[in-house]
C-alpha cells in the first residue's frame, strides 16, 4: 500500500517533468509548469513543461527531447533513498550518444502520509538538445 501510494505521487511529478510543448507558446498555457534544471555539460536551463515527451527551453525556441527519466524520493534527514524508479522512452537512439545530456530539479519535499514522514523529490533527465548541438 505504502509503495502504491508513493507510486502515485510521484508519477504526478513525472507528469510534470517528463512532459513536453503543447502549445505554440507554452508559457501562457493554463498547464505550464515551470523547471529550473541544472545539466552535467555545465549549463542550466529555466524550462516549461505541458505535455507529451519534451520541455521547452524559455526564452529561446530550443527543446529538451527526453530519452529517460528518473525520480528519486530521499529521506530529507538521513539521505536514504526511500524510492527511484526510471522510465525509458521508445524510439531510436541511433547517434545520439554524443549529444546526450543529463539534467537534474529538486522537485520539492512532500509529506507521503503512507511512509509517515517528508521526502525529498529529485527529478533526473536525460535528453538531447534541439535544435541539435546547442
């Protein structure tokens, strides 16, 4: 029970964070949810998410394409990771290795009322840049 619930939270934020531009300009969109990410090529972007499979970089017209994603829920007091779970998505990879990057948010602490305690959620990404080589 405990897990399902924790399973349902958190597939909420990746929702949020896996989701992608429905909208000509998604930051007007009723829907649009906002994401400071921080990336392991040095540069972080501000980026907005409202559905489907990629998130639009603001102020640019630049995309982040998702190829995975990772929620990982910690203990904020101990740093023991309570849950992770990785979702992979479909479609072909070819030559994409180089241009690969991996971004990562703190999604924020939640009380999870089935484990009885706060976690912290931290959403991970890996995905490519358009246009591409940016």
């Amino acid at each position: 029970m405990k897990r399902t619930a924790l399973v349902l939270a958190v597939a909420m934020v990746l929702v949020a964070l896996g989701s992608g531009v429905a909208a000509a300009d998604p930051v007007n969109s009723k829907k649009a949810e906002f994401f400071d990410l921080t990336c392991d090529n040095g540069q972080e972007f501000t980026v907005v998410a409202t559905g489907g499979n990629l998130a639009h970089i603001v102020d640019t017209t630049g995309n982040i394409i998702r190829t995975s994603d990772t929620v990982t829920a910690t203990d904020p007091v101990t740093g023991e990771v309570l849950f992770s779970e990785t979702h992979t998505n479909k479609g072909n990879r070819d030559g994409l290795d180089d241009d690969l990057i991996t971004c990562s948010t703190e999604l924020g602490t939640y009380f999870v009322p089935e484990l009885g305690q706060e976690v912290t959620v931290v959403g991970t990404l890996v995905g490519f840049l358009t246009p591409r080589g940016q």
